[in-house]
C-alpha cells in the first residue's frame, strides 16, 4: 500500500483538498468515492472529482458520498443547504465541488461546484 495515500492537500486557506478515486453510477444513486479517508474535522473539504457525472446520467439520481477506512466504508448523502439531497442533474459535468462536513448532524453538504 502507498504511505502516501492518508495525506491530504490543503489550498490556501487550509481547506483540505481530495481527489476521489472513482465515480459509480448505480440504478438507485450516484457514488463518489474518496478512498482510503477518515473525514474527522467538522468544517469545509474540497473534492476534486476525477470522473465527472455524463450528461447522460439519470438527473434524478441522489448523488452520494464514500470514505472508506481500514476496517469499513461509510456512505452519506450529500445534500444541499437546505437538506435537500443532490441529484445528478446539480453535479453534471462538475469536476470540484466544496463541502461542509457537519459532524454534529451527520450532514455532508455541498456549498459549490465548478466545471470547465
């Protein structure tokens, strides 16, 4: 295994900066994995996504989130501020996005995105 795989990048102002590994568009939801993560802070995070959604995927899939660690992967849903969860149409074509993880609430939640 690589002793580099843990080490997370930060910008600028100390956001820490994630490359996701793989992106499954699944029947039931859209995944977007981290890999190897343990997202412990409660604050921002930026996602670089390295497979983007295809604008043909269904727009109506909840798009989710996976951090998998030693022993198990846990999967939440991103959702916007308002609770609402995203779909793929909110995510098509998008490469980076920035999300709040809100420990106390169980909550990851997504602030912005930037395509191309």
């Amino acid at each position: 295994m690589n002793c580099c795989v843990n080490i997370l990048a930060t910008n600028a102002g100390g956001i820490p900066y994630i490359t996701s590994t793989n992106t499954t568009i699944g029947t039931e939801t859209i995944d977007i994995a981290l890999g190897f993560r343990v997202i412990k802070p409660v604050g921002y995070l930026t996602i670089a996504i390295s497979d983007v959604i295809p604008a043909d995927a269904t727009p109506t899939l909840p798009v989710t989130l996976t951090m998998s660690s030693i022993t198990n992967s846990t999967t939440r849903n991103l959702v916007l501020p308002n609770g609402t969860p995203v779909t793929a149409a909110e995510l098509l074509n998008v490469n980076t996005i920035l999300v709040f993880n809100d420990r106390k609430r169980g909550l990851l939640v997504l602030m912005s995105r930037t395509t191309d």
